[in-house]
C-alpha cells in the first residue's frame, strides 16, 4: 500500500518545494538554533565513537544542505549517500563536493567538530574534516519520506546505517504520517544495522525568509513509540530542553536504536 502520510502532510511537502531557500535555511538555523545543534554535535559524535555503529555504508535522510553530520559521521564512514526531496538543496551539496565558488562555506562547523574529535589545532582538523567528508561521500541522490522505499528505485539498498537529523517533524504535520515516515527510513536499514534519528519535539514553527514551515508536534513517547514499532530497540535517546531559545516546551532527541526484527507491513 502507498502510505503516504496525511493530505495535510502531503501540503507540507509541496509548501517546502515552493518556499524552502537552501542558503536561507542554513542562516536561520546558524543564528537561531546554536543550542539544537551544540546538542546534537555532540551526542552524534558520542554516538558514532562508540560500538553502536558497526559496518560499512551510512544513508543520510532529509539532510537538506547541511553538512555537518557528514563531519561527524565521515569518521567512521567512508561510504556514504547523501538523500534529499528538493533539487535546491541537492544542489548546494554538490556544489560543496565539487568545491564551486558559491558553494557554502562550512570551515566553521568543521572545527567545531575538530573540537569535539580533540584536535589540538582545530584550524588544521578543520580543514582535514572537511576533506575527510568530501571523500567519503559517494553520491547526492532525491529521497521522500512519505513515500514506502524513500530512495528512486535505481538507488534502492539497504544500509549499514540510517541517519536523519531534523527532516521527519518537519516533513509532516501529524503523529500518524511521523510514525509512517519512521517506517519507511527505517526500512533502509539492514537487519542487525542502526539507525540514528535526531530532531526537534514539542508545539513548534520555524520560519525561513518569512515563510513558517509546521512542526509536528512530537513527545517522547509518539518518538520512542514510532521507532520500536518500526521494529527497532532503542539503545540511547538523549533529550534537552530548549526553553533558553524562548520556546519552553522544545526539546531536542537524538538516538540510536538496533533493527531487531523485519516489520509486517
């Protein structure tokens, strides 16, 4: 069956087609949203240091035209496949890979994560993160969430790990199209492989070049509640509250969870 998620999700969908600036979303979340990704930095970093994460491949899901958890990720992983709805943001990345002159520039981030990986000189682990991501990324391809099999099918496998960072709340706009989103990325997963979600929970907005894009507006248990029923275990879920960014009921989640079983869909 085509489980696509709700009508008012499937509008969701279109108003990011029409609306969503790639550069304007990278401002927005650089001067507004530090703390979420300060968080997050570093609970990926914990997460992809550790014996979790095993094998070869990792997909990156709705990754839109950030980059740093390629940064974080690329330490492990020298296999990696970038995925994203809109051609826009496709298009930064490629930019970013094929070094063009307007392409954007993430040296910043990438000494923050040199910080975290215990670079003495962040400048010069900067520089080799970046290089370090670059090579290991294999390909830029289009991914839909609403969709069963998110991947075209001529970029259809299955991964030794799946990462979303911040893409399913804000891909729809209700609890049932989140757990089937959910669904549908985890079942990229290979059994036994991992997949590692971080997002944002709680009644939210966010607004791009004036534009307001929904949020779901998630808790915990609709969360821990998707994954598992996407046959996964959880093996960590870490949350922090946002109230400092004057929206006191936001939260960010990271976790990472084992494939335990093939759901009957």
């Amino acid at each position: 069956a085509e489980m696509l998620g709700s009508v008012k999700s499937q509008g969701v969908r279109v108003g990011y087609n029409n609306k969503f600036g790639a550069r304007a979303y990278v401002d927005e979340v650089n001067h507004r949203y530090g703390p979420v990704t300060a968080f997050q930095q570093e609970a990926l970093h914990g997460i992809f240091q550790s014996d979790l994460v095993q094998g070869k491949t990792l997909l990156e899901v709705g990754c839109g035209p950030m980059l740093w958890p390629s940064f974080l990720s690329s330490r492990r992983f020298s296999d990696i496949v970038l995925s994203d709805l809109m051609e826009g943001t496709r298009l930064e990345l490629e930019k970013w890979l094929e070094k063009s002159e307007d392409a954007i520039d993430w040296t910043s981030r990438a000494e923050e994560v040199a910080a975290l990986e215990g670079y003495s000189d962040t400048k010069k682990g900067g520089l080799e993160i970046l290089e370090r991501a670059r090579s290991s990324i294999r390909k830029v391809v289009h991914c839909d969430v609403l969709k069963p099999g998110v991947l075209p099918q001529e970029h259809d496998e299955a991964f030794d790990v799946v990462l979303s960072c911040n893409c399913i709340e804000c891909a729809i706009a209700d609890h049932e199209s989140f757990r089937c989103a959910v669904c549908n990325v985890g079942s990229l997963v290979k059994p036994g492989g991992l997949f590692v979600l971080a997002g944002l929970g709680g009644p939210g907005k966010f607004t791009i070049a004036d534009h307001e894009f929904p949020m779901a507006n998630l808790t915990d248990d609709v969360v821990k509640g998707a994954v598992a029923d996407a046959g996964f275990k959880i093996n960590e879920y870490r949350t922090e509250n946002m109230g400092a960014m004057r929206q006191p009921e936001l939260f960010a989640f990271v976790l990472a969870a084992h494939k335990v079983f093939k759901r009957d869909l």
